[in-house]
C-alpha cells in the first residue's frame, strides 16, 4: 500500500501564501499522477490541479495565475504553492496520487484564509 503525509495548512489573511506538500512512500510501483483536490463547506470536492508524470499539468480556472503545482520525482513529493489566497479559497485540501491502477487520497489539510 501507498501513504500519503500532507502538510503546510493552516490560517492566513486574504494576500498570503501558503504552500502544501504530500509525500508518498510504500509500495511505489509508478506514479503517474499526482493532484490536489478541495472541498468547501457544503460543496463538492474539486480538482484545484494536477501533474502528471511527463510534468503536464492543469489548474482549475479558479486558481489559474495564482497557484502552482511541482513534483519532486526523487523524492515522491508534490507541492502546491498558493499565493495571493481569497476566502473562496477556504477549505480541506486532499492530495491524491495515481501509482499504477491505484488510487490514494491523503487525509486532508485545512486552510483557512479570513479576510
């Protein structure tokens, strides 16, 4: 089995960063994408973005200009950097990673942004 350890939320005021890490380790066969998705209160779960093993990537128009997502091969790791965070931004981040035909969602991360 896959293990995902997120890390890197929390609380900031609308303007501010916040970067998001998830670190995969187990049964590594191949990753062949990796994802951040969020939910908000009282909506559903969407993707915020995506890469994929040939390091093509896409973003939710949302986040489009404001958030960027990289992955450290070597080291299993995905990242989100999010800058200039909106309140709209507010909820639990999941992390999910696509290795061989299985998929494995991390526990979540809140992140707050207050205005």
């Amino acid at each position: 089995q896959v293990q995902l350890v997120e890390s890197g939320g929390g609380l900031v005021q609308a303007g501010g960063s916040l970067r998001l890490s998830c670190a995969a380790s187990g049964n590594i066969l191949r990753i062949l994408r990796m994802a951040w998705y969020r939910q908000a209160p009282g909506k559903q779960r969407e993707l915020v973005a995506a890469v994929t093993a040939g390091g093509s990537t896409n973003y939710a128009d949302s986040v489009q200009g404001r958030f960027t997502i990289s992955r450290d091969s070597a080291k299993n790791t995905v990242y989100l950097q999010m800058n200039n965070l909106k309140t709209e931004d507010t909820g639990v981040y999941s992390c999910y990673v696509l290795n061989g035909f299985e998929g494995v969602w991390g526990q979540g991360t809140q992140v707050t942004v207050s205005s």
